[in-house]
C-alpha cells in the first residue's frame, strides 16, 4: 500500500498543522555559503505521487516512509546546500526568493524521475541569531552609517543651500545698495547741473540787462548830454524809491549842477535817515 495524497514535510524546528510524514518535524537544513557562514534553513515542502506512478515508487523505493527518507529528504538536503554554496550568506538572505525558485525548479526534476511530483516549496526563516547574528548586526551597523552618511549629505546640501542663498540675498541687498548710491549721485550732478544752468541763464540775464542798459544809458547820454542823463536816471530812482524831492540841502553855485548837487544831496539825506531809525 502507498498513499496518493498531497504530503506536506517540514524540514523545521516544529510542525505546521495536517503535515504528515514523521511524527516529528524534520532538522532544518544547514547550508554553508562561499564566504565560510553556516546557518539553518527552514524548507517547506508539498510532494505527491500519483496512481499512475504508484508502481514504479513502490517497486524502486518501497512505501511512503522510504520515499521520505531515502528519496525526498536527502534531494531536498543536497540542492540546498549546493544552492548555499555557490553565493555569499548576506546575498542568500536578500535572495531568499531567488533561492526558493531555484531549488523549487531543480528538486521538481529530481523527484520527477522517480515518480514524485513535487507541488510546493517554500523557504522560512534563514539563519539565527546564534549562526548569523554577527553578520546581521554588521549589516545593519552599515546601513544605519550609511543611513547617516545620506543624512549628513542631505544636511550639508542643505547649509550649502543656505549659504548660497544668504550669500545671494546679500549681494542682492549689496547691489541695491550701490544701485541707490550711483543714482544718487546722478540726481546729485544733474542737480547741480541744473543749478549752473539756472546761474549761467542767471548771470547772463544779468549781463544782458546791464549791457542793454548801458547801451540806452549811452545812447541817452549822446542825444541830450551826460548831465541831463544823469538827471534822468536821478528822477527814475525819485520816482521808483518814492524819495521828497524838495531840497533840504542848500547848495552854492550856478546852473544844473547846483540843481543836481541838490538833489543828491537830498537823497543821501534820506538814505542815512532810513539806516539809522531804529527797529522794533
């Protein structure tokens, strides 16, 4: 008698329930990577054989337990520690997958040559803490330095941002500083252009006024005489300054230049009388 039913084996530290085989759950596989680290395996396994290949298992192996013992066991034990042995411990854990697919494949082609179907096989925990626990602990060692090291870049491209950017902000401030600076010594020179512009129109106004006046002066002076121009211009200042003409200075002598004598007299009179009254 053989059974045709799904078996599932444990190759565990303990049992799943409705595994058969043993009474007992089966050693884990130890394997030994290519970088000297030897650590158990924990393999699941779902095998089956069915009707039509019942005689060739019986008649080449015997009933369920030899096919257990001196068939599946030791394939499943063999492609393990050949699969271990040709990567790196560290490599075997973060390939666990690649490892199961693996091995899956190869012990399907194994037991398929004496009639066992293989259906599923799953890896569990690899390692312990006895067994990798130093590795493990290296490992994280270095992913937390390097954890850091992302860290302490991130930090430094940060203060190199913030440099940069106060750098910028206060050449910026700089920039509009000396940008205040030049324009106002532009508004400053044209000011003061502006101011010689005004002086110039200024002193030019003033130089024509006076030349045109000492032209008409002139040209009075020809047609009616040097002293009765100087009257004129006398009787201009009377009228313009609202000064007394009647004289209060008595001047000796003859003709016009008593006359005007007089009347200057008269005028500086009143010009010393306006400078000495007192203010209030």
């Amino acid at each position: 008698m053989i059974d045709t039913r799904q078996v599932k084996v444990s190759y565990t530290a303990s049992m799943e329930p409705g595994e058969r085989g043993k009474s007992q759950p089966l050693k884990p596989i130890d394997v030994k990577t290519i970088d000297g680290f030897s650590f158990p395996v924990d393999v699941r396994l779902t095998y089956q054989i069915e009707g039509k290949n019942a005689p060739l298992v019986v008649s080449t192996l015997g009933d369920d337990e030899m096919v257990l013992d001196k068939l599946v066991t030791p394939k499943v034990r063999a492609i393990f520690r050949n699969n271990a042995e040709k990567v790196k411990a560290l490599d075997y854990i973060q390939e666990r997958s690649k490892q199961e697919t693996q091995s899956a494949a190869m012990l399907k082609e194994a037991l398929a040559k004496y009639g066992v179907t293989t259906l599923e096989i799953n890896i569990g925990n690899v390692g312990d803490e006895r067994s990798l626990g130093s590795l493990l602990k290296t490992q994280t060692d270095r992913e937390i330095a390097l954890q850091q090291q992302e860290t302490y870049k991130v930090q430094q491209q940060a203060a190199e941002i913030e440099k940069q950017l106060t750098k910028t902000t206060q050449e910026a401030e700089e920039e509009k500083k000396l940008a205040t600076a030049a324009y106002a010594v532009k508004v400053a020179e044209e000011e003061k252009k502006q101011i010689l512009i005004a002086a110039e129109a200024e002193a030019a106004q003033i130089k024509l006024v006076a030349e045109a006046k000492a032209a008409a002066y002139k040209l009075i002076t020809e047609a009616i005489g040097e002293d009765n121009a100087a009257l004129i211009e006398i009787m201009k200042l009377v009228a313009s300054e609202g000064i007394r003409i009647t004289p209060e200075v008595m001047v000796g002598g003859n003709g016009k230049d008593g006359m005007t004598d007089a009347l200057m007299g008269t005028i500086l009179k009143d010009k010393l009388g306006a400078s000495t009254k007192p203010t209030k």
